[in-house]
C-alpha cells in the first residue's frame, strides 16, 4: 500500500501541462487508480 501523497504542478497552465500531465492524470483518476 502506498502512503497519500498531494501532487503540485508548476506552470499547470502550461502546455506540456495542458497536452500531457493533466490528460494522464484525469485518466488515472477516472479509473480508480488515484487515491481519493
């Protein structure tokens, strides 16, 4: 079991943001695989 963590993105507006941390990280949200 892993512990909580927070996740904090720096320059969330950005574009590798926008096209890649945010999709990936909505996904695994999606399918249960993030910790609520």
């Amino acid at each position: 079991m892993v512990d909580p963590c927070d996740f904090v993105i720096f320059g969330g507006t950005g574009d590798l943001a926008v096209r890649k941390l945010l999709p990936a990280l909505y996904l695994r949200d999606r399918d249960g695989e993030l910790s609520a």
